[in-house]
C-alpha cells in the first residue's frame, strides 16, 4: 500500500510518498480503509521532531514515521475478538492520542475499536476525517472530559464549566480546528459566543452561531471585552495572560495551547485556569456523531490534498489562518 512516511524530521518536504506493507490487525482492532485522513497540529510538531514540546517530555522517535491520528473509512477486516464494528461499517476515529502511533496517513490502518465510532451520515468521508481531534478536543474542554487522567500540563482532572444560556464565552482562534468546533458546542448550549479571529472568517462564524466577531487584525479584544465566564483560547503562547481581564471573578480560562499564567494573580482574580491532554474516545465521538446527524454541528473544510502531496497540505498549514480543517484525500 501507499502510505506517508518521513525518515528525518525537518519541513514539509521531508514527508515521501512510499511503498509499504499493509499492517496486520491484533486483538481489539479493525483494519480501515482509509477514504480521508484529517491533519491536526500533532502532526506538523511529530514531523518537527517534537520541538514544540519541552526536552523533558519529549519521547525517543524512531524513524521512519508516518503522522496522522485522524481518519474516516470503511472496515475492511475485524480481529476475531471484536463485536463492536462489521466488515463494511463506515467509521472514523482519532486513534492511539495521546501517542504518535495512528499512523493515519496511509490507505490502510489498524485501528483500535475503542477510538471509533461509525461515521455520521451527513458527514462525507472529508468531513469526517476533518472532526476527530478536533471536536474532541472543544467537547473535552467545554462538555465532558470523559475519563479522570488529569492533565499532564497541571497534574489536576479537569471538569468542564456547565454552559448554559446567559453565559459567555469568548473562543480566541475561533476559524481553527478547535476553534470552530468550540463556537458551536457554546451555541449549542445556548451561551453567547464571541469569536476572535482574524476579519476574513466573520461570515463562516457568524453562520456557525457566533453572536459577535472581533477581528484581533484590527481590534484588541481584551479591550472591548468584560465580564465574560469562559475564554476557550486556541492560540495561547507569550501574551495569552492579558485574556485575564476579559474574564469575571467565578470565571474559567481554557488553554489548548502552553500558555503561562501567574497561579497568584489568578487566586487574586479569582479565575480559574485549567486544561487537558485531549484523548482518544470512540463513545464520545458516537455521541457527538448524533450533533453532526441532527445538524446542531458541522465540519468546516479549509482545503482537501491527496495523500501523495500532503506534503503540499503541510505547506498550507505552515502559512495558517485555517478556517476549519485540512484533510487529505486517499480514496477518491
Ligand atoms: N490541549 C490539547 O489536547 C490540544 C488539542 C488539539 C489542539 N491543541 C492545540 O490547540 C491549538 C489550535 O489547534 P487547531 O487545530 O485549532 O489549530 P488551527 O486549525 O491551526 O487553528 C488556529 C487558528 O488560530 C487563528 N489565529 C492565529 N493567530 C491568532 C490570533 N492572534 N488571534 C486569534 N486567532 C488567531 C488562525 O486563523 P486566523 O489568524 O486567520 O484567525 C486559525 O484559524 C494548537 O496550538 C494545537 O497544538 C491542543
């Protein structure tokens, strides 16, 4: 089979379209005809060589490796243990995250049942492969965790704020992977949304439910912005602790990404900030799945490449601004 691999860490060129065998399934697994494989932030940092992460957590890579946890497609073959999923079922799943062994990038996958769920069926195969991470990711910070490991970043569980109408929340990088799916489940729960993000996206999040769009190109939020019970802030890095006036006394931050806030201004403020490690949850993505069926959540698709050139699709990340998902096309 085809498949994407990289034998030494570096840019987006180092990403080969090459021959290697299709994998064998253990117990507990499916092998999937990969139709679509979505492309999330882990994947560009394992194709860095995981310089994102601090020396202390970076685990040993051994080359060559093939990036992806994302995927939707067709069961082609069952482990003789597993009930759960039929040859033919349609399913997608993020798989083995936390880890860097989904190996999603390929035209097949071993995959663990636990990590899927069968496709919605208003979802194409580009657009499931584009939710996985994702909507797991704004449905674990914003819904429910769905397990009770606490956060590698904290060390404490998380326990998402019940939303509910007459809230806010502000979602900063709101045309993101994370992002847009966060306008949503806010919406969906009835919250007024404000989104940040750059100008050219207002239509696409205003169609998603946002109630207000700050365009941080030409507004600073935090100085039009009070009195705001949650901030989902999908762009963290140095500067992300000025959200911290936004937010009233009893409020939350949620960085999905580092950022570093003072634990003394915070206990002052009376803010709490707290995150999490997303992780892989076929149950809740069978649950979310029902959303996208009943039309309360959509998948916004910034471009499709075929696998061969994901190397193009890495490229198109590295210029940013994504307004939803990059995917890749293995069957077309
Ligand atoms: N904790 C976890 O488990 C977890 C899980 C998934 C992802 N993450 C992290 O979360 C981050 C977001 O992931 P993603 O998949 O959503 O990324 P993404 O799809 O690349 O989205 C990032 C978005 O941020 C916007 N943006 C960039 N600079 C901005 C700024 N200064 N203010 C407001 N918006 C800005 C970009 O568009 P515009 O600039 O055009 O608005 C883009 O839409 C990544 O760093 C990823 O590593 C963490």
């Amino acid at each position: 089979m085809k498949a994407i691999q990289f034998h030494e860490a570096g840019g987006p060129d180092v990403l080969r379209y090459d021959d290697v065998p299709v994998p064998e399934i253990g117990p507990g697994e499916v092998l999937v005809r990969v139709h679509a494989a979505g492309i999330n932030p882990p994947d560009w940092y394992l194709r860095e060589g995981l310089t994102v992460m601090p020396p202390e957590m970076r685990p040993a890579l051994e080359f060559p490796l093939t990036p992806g946890t994302d995927l939707s497609g067709v069961v082609e073959a069952v482990a003789p243990d597993v009930r759960e999923f039929a040859v033919g079922d349609e399913v997608f799943g993020m798989l083995r995250f936390p880890g860097f062994d989904g190996r999603t990038y390929a035209e097949y996958v071993a995959a663990p049942v636990s990590d899927l769920a069968r496709k919605p069926a208003a979802l194409d195969h580009v657009q499931a492969a584009g939710a996985p991470m994702a909507v797991l990711t704004a449905w674990q910070y914003l819904i429910d965790l769905g397990h009770e490991v606490p956060s590698p970043f904290t060390g404490r569980v998380h326990s998402p704020v019940p939303l509910a109408p007459g809230m806010t929340v502000l979602v900063n990088g709101a045309a993101g992977g994370v992002g847009h799916f966060a306008v949503q489940l806010a919406t969906w729960k009835g919250a007024h949304v404000i989104a940040v993000a750059s100008g050219r996206h207002e239509q696409f999040l205003r169609k998603l439910g946002a109630d207000e769009v700050i365009d941080y190109t030409t507004t600073d939020a935090t100085e039009v912005t009070r009195d705001v019970d949650v901030v989902i802030d999908a762009v963290g890095g140095p500067g992300a602790a000025r959200f911290l006036t936004v937010v009233k006394r009893g409020g939350t931050i949620l960085p999905v990404f580092f950022a570093e806030y003072d634990p003394e201004e915070t206990a002052r403020l009376g803010i709490a900030v707290s995150n999490i490690q997303v992780r892989s949850d076929g149950p809740q993505l069978a649950t979310i799945g029902r959303l996208f069926d009943e039309g309360k959540l959509q998948v916004g698709v910034d471009s499709t490449y075929p696998l061969s050139d994901a190397a193009g699709a890495h490229a198109r990340a590295a210029r940013g601004h994504i307004q939803g998902k990059i995917v890749l096309t293995v069957l077309p």
